[in-house]
C-alpha cells in the first residue's frame, strides 16, 4: 500500500499547491483584474497615426465597453504621486450629442465623482511647477480644453468655477475674427478677457492661428508640407509658414493671457519630431497630445499624454476607471479604448482646406 500512499500524497501536493499558486495569483493582481483578466491592446492598435489612417471604427455604445460599477466602491485614497492626469475635453451641449461632445451634467458629474475619490484639481501653473521639479499633490488631475468654442466660457468654466477648479482652453486665434463663419461659435477676445479678469488661475493657451485643418487622412496643416496648384511647399518655406503661424497666435493670446504663454496643444494630437523643435523654438515649455496616459515628470515635456473625458460614453466612474488603470497598468487600460480615447469630430474643420 506503499504505492497509494505515495500517490495520494503527490495528488494532496499538486492540489494544494495549485491552489497556492491561484490565491498568490489573486492577491498580486487584486480582484479587479480577476474580473476582467489582463487582456492588452497592442502597440500597433494605440499610436494616433494608426488611429488616423484607417477608417474610423463603427462607434462603440457604452454596454460594448468593459463595466466600471465596481469603482463606485474603490475608498477615497492615494493613487498615485509625482503624476498628473490631465484630461482631455473638447465640447459641450445640453441638446446635441456626438463623439466629442458631451453634456453639462456630465461634466458636472465627472468633477464631483473624482473629487469623492480624492482627486485634486490643480492649475495649469501648478503643473509648470510639477514639471520643472515641485511637489504637485496627490492624485492631482488638470483639465484640458481643446478648440476654444464658445461654450467653454458660457458652460464648462462657470461649472469649474463653481467647484473651485481652474483649467486650460486651448484656442485657435484666427477664429477669433470668424465666430459667424464655423458651426461651433468659438470665443472672442472680450469673452476670454472677462473668464481671465474673474478667475486669473484659468488660463489660454494656443492651439494654432490658422493650422487646425486635415490635409489627408494622417495629416493636418501643421504636420506636412501645403500643395498649392500641385506645387509642395519647400521644406523652409513649410517651417517658415508655421513657425509664423505659431508666433501670430501666441503674440495674440500674449495680449490676453496673464500667465506665460509656453503651453500648446497639438490639433488632432498630430505631431512630427520637426514640429517639435518649431513648437518648441516659439518659446513652447509644455505639449498636450492625444495620447493616453499619465503625465509625469520624466515624459518628454513637448508630447504629455493626456486622458479623454470628453466623450458620452465616458461616465464618471469610467473616467476614475481610466486613470486608475493608466496609473497602475499603464498601456493596459481596459477601460478607455482607442475609440473612445479619440472620438471626435475630426473633420470639424476640413471646411477651412477651401478657404
Ligand atoms: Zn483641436
């Protein structure tokens, strides 16, 4: 009986030691990631210019995404330090709905839940600090506005304001001369000079004079050479148009902004190591992109990612989802796809190719 008695005892081993192994397993990953395994997306799936270069995917409807009620329950504690989310918005309208527009209420509701979380809101001022060496606080989150439309300054800052959070708009100058001529109305100078003059800490910033436009598929007319009459630009007169460009639109904000002028968005989230350099010899410290991620104070300063929550789909406990996982799985994140990351209304501008 020798025999059974050694096999019962080898079987006893693997079966504890099985279950040893699965309980290790649970303990290091945490019962979130038991829920929905740790399934990736590919390298090939995330960079913007993928995303631009194929044809826009069917859109995603919320029960599509993975559930998020589970982070109702997460407490209010410290998820990270020495980082910074910086989301990323774009519209805003309590009638239409669309891939980058969402409602106040949204909005509203996003701020209150990443507060009870324990989220801290800073300035733009703050982050300049953060990047150049100062203690931030923990949890800190800063809110992006792209495109300056108009309903920045009569819903979303009033929603900020009222909470006490002061974040960035990142306008297009030239549309300051234009508002009756684009589908969104966009704001005017005496619009920024009273949201400035009531709240100093929220501040503009540029996001081109005349350059938010695609000119293909992967392009816009800040990242490729202009063909005029068939004839591509040379590559000084491309530097020259858009370094002049970028000199128009931060002189023009210089008159508004009290504030340095060092911040940019990136139309698009397009971007090319030559923009780069043009971006930052206009005197640019700090470049937003469309990327997802964290920012922290080691990325490159001239392509900080940042977290869309301009998006319907984007529910507040979808929002605190994301930059959980950004912080803990960076390039793991389950909970903002690439479509929702970069939905949008990307030919918002090809009006402006004919003009
Ligand atoms: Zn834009």
């Amino acid at each position: 009986m020798v025999w059974l008695k050694t096999l019962l005892l080898t079987l006893g081993a693997f079966i504890v030691g099985g279950a040893a192994v699965f309980l290790a397993l649970y303990l290091d990953n945490g019962p979130l990631e038991q829920v929905f395994g740790t399934q990736t997306r590919t390298e090939a799936e995330s960079p913007v210019a993928e995303h631009h270069a194929s044809s826009p995917p069917a859109p995603l409807s919320e029960s599509e995404l993975p559930p998020v009620e589970q982070f109702n329950h997460i407490p209010k504690t410290k998820l990270y330090d020495d980082h910074v989310a910086v989301l990323m918005y774009h519209d805003m309208s309590s009638t239409e709905k669309g891939g980058d527009i969402i409602t106040p209420d949204l909005f509203a509701a996003q701020l209150d839940f990443l507060r009870s979380k324990g989220m801290n809101f800073i300035t733009l001022e703050q982050f300049r600090s953060f990047m150049e060496g100062a203690a931030v606080p923990e949890n800190a989150v800063l809110v992006t506005f792209d495109d300056g439309y108009e309903n920045f300054y009569t819903t979303a800052y009033p929603i900020m304001k009222e909470r006490g959070i002061s974040g960035v708009s990142f306008v297009i100058t030239g549309d300051f001369s234009k508002k009756a001529m684009v589908y969104t109305p966009h704001m005017t100078r005496q619009e920024i000079q009273s949201m400035l003059a009531a709240d100093p800490n929220t501040e503009v910033q540029p996001h081109t004079n005349h350059l938010h436009y695609k000119t293909s598929e992967t392009t816009d007319a800040l990242t490729a050479p202009l063909v005029k009459d068939g004839v591509k630009e040379s590559p000084g007169e491309y530097i020259t148009r858009i370094s002049g460009d970028l000199a128009t639109c931060i002189d023009q904000l210089k008159t508004l902004n009290k504030r340095p002028v060092d911040s940019f968005a990136y139309p698009y989230g397009l971007y090319t190591p030559e923009v780069e350099q043009v971006v930052k010899d206009a005197g640019i410290k700090y470049a937003f992109t469309t990327t997802l991620g964290l920012a922290s104070r080691n990325d490159n300063p001239l392509a900080i990612p940042r977290i869309n929550g301009g998006s319907p789909l984007v529910s507040p406990q979808r929002l605190f989802a994301s930059i959980y996982w950004e912080n803990k799985q960076p390039g793991h994140n389950l909970y903002l796809p690439d479509e929702v990351q970069h939905s949008g209304r990307e030919d918002i501008r090809s009006v402006d190719v004919h003009r």
